[in-house]
C-alpha cells in the first residue's frame, strides 16, 4: 500500500506541475505537455514523474535547456506526503478513515499546488481556494449524510470542530488584512486559512498559527540576514500557511505527546 500511495503521489505531482503552469498562462489541461524552452511535445518516455529528469540530467532532449528542479521536487514531495497520509490515515477496511484519506490527499494536492503557485506568482488562485473549500465541504456533508459525524455545537466532532476553526481563523486574518489595508497579508490568505482552519479543527487552530506565523518569521529573518530581503519586501505567506497544515496533521503521529499539548481531540 505504501508504494501504491508514494506512485499516485508521484503521478499527482506531475499533474500539479502542470497545473500550476497552465493555471498562470490560462491554458486548458486538456493538451499534450511540451517544453517551455522549444515548445516541443514531450515524449511519453520522457514525462515518466521524477525518473525522466534523472534520466535527461535535467535538460530538455531536443532544445537541451535546463529543466527546472522545482518539476521534480514537486513530484517528490507529493509523493511522500501521500505516503505519509496513508500511512497514518488510511484503513482499508473502515469507512470513516477511507472517506478522511481521500480527502486529506486532494486538500494536499490543492494546498501544494496553492503553496507553489503563490511562491512563484505571488498570488493564490481563486480557483483553487474554492476547490480546496468545496472539498472539504463535500467531506463534511458526507460525513453527516453517513452518521460518521455530527453537527451538535454541544458535542465535540470533526464538523463542528473543522466550521468553528475555518471561522475563526478567517476572522482573524480579515481583521488583520482589514487594519493593515493588505499589507501584511492579502484576501487569498483569509481564504486560505480559512480552509486550512477547517482541515486541522478548532482545538489546533492554536499550534497551526503559531506554526505558521513562526516559520514565517524565522524564514523572513534568515531571508534578510542573507541580504536577500528587506523589511519592506513582500514574502508569500501561503506556504507557510500550507506547511503549518501540514506539521499539525503529521507532527502528532511522530511526536504522541503533542496529542496531549496541543491537539486534545
């Protein structure tokens, strides 16, 4: 199952490299992948995720420019959250941990493509925040519709928890966004965390800003420390938001007593 999972996420990862090109040049996903250099059609054998790079040493067969290594560290990385996901969350046989796998790994696909995108661009597509909170939507109502949650504000469950943290994490982000008139975070963001708030859940809403807000600071300081940034440059904070995501989801399973810390549920 473990390779299963880590071969989808490689084959997940070349489509979000894809993805996050064709989304910026508002082409269809529907064609055929080519070089950005020579606009050649790349060969099927030569888009096998992360073992083509290797085998081309990185540059295009006919134009021979170089392939940028962001291709295959995004298929990597894909690849071991997925394993990561299924090992922790996935049950083959119960229904509950089938449902939360299958939605964990398309909100990491989404946030990843999310993170990269607004690392590159310094913007985060509306469209793909609408599908990350459709996602989760859709994960939530079949929850309900299956007796496997419940929407009782009285009773603690993974609904109730996920609608309380999304709302309080967008409100929190609006007023910061609303005082600083966009200067210290944008729109996309409120979104983001939002959704990101409803995937980790009320009581670890907490430990995912301190995350989030702390790795900002300390990659923003190291970033200014190496004189490549200033006070006033702009840093996209959606990665962070994204890698906080991530730390609470997997810290836990590595770190037990965080459970008792800072994730009561």
């Amino acid at each position: 199952m473990i390779t299963l999972f880590f071969i989808l996420g490689l084959i997940i990862g070349s489509f979000l490299n894809v993805l996050v090109c064709r989304l910026k040049e508002s082409e269809t996903l529907l064609g055929r992948s080519f070089c950005r250099s020579c606009k050649t059609q790349i060969r099927f054998y030569d888009n096998i995720p992360l073992l083509s790079f290797l085998l081309l040493g990185g540059k295009c067969r006919d134009c021979h420019a170089p392939i940028s290594y962001r291709y295959p560290l995004l298929e990597l990385v894909t690849a071991l959250l997925f394993v990561l996901v299924g090992k922790i969350f996935f049950v083959p046989d119960d229904t509950v941990a089938f449902l939360q796998t299958g939605w964990l790994l398309m909100i990491v696909s989404l946030f990843l493509a999310i993170a990269v995108y607004d690392m590159m661009y310094m913007e985060i597509p509306v469209s793909l925040l609408i599908a990350s909170f459709l996602v989760t939507l859709t994960y939530f109502a079949l929850s309900l519709a299956l007796g496997l949650s419940s929407l009782s504000w009285g009773e603690r469950s993974v609904v109730t928890d996920g609608l309380l943290g999304g709302l309080a994490i967008a409100l929190f982000f609006f007023a910061l966004v609303y005082a600083s008139k966009e200067t210290w975070m944008g729109w996309g963001d409120v979104w983001l965390g939002g959704v990101a708030g409803m995937v980790v859940g009320l009581p670890a809403i907490f430990f995912f800003l301190t995350l989030s807000f702390g790795l900002g600071a300390l990659i923003g300081v190291m970033l200014m420390l190496r004189q490549k940034k200033s006070l006033k440059s702009q840093i996209p904070f959606a990665p962070y938001l994204v890698l906080g995501t991530f730390l609470v989801l997997f810290l836990p399973y590595f770190f037990p007593l965080l459970k008792l810390w800072f994730l009561p549920l």
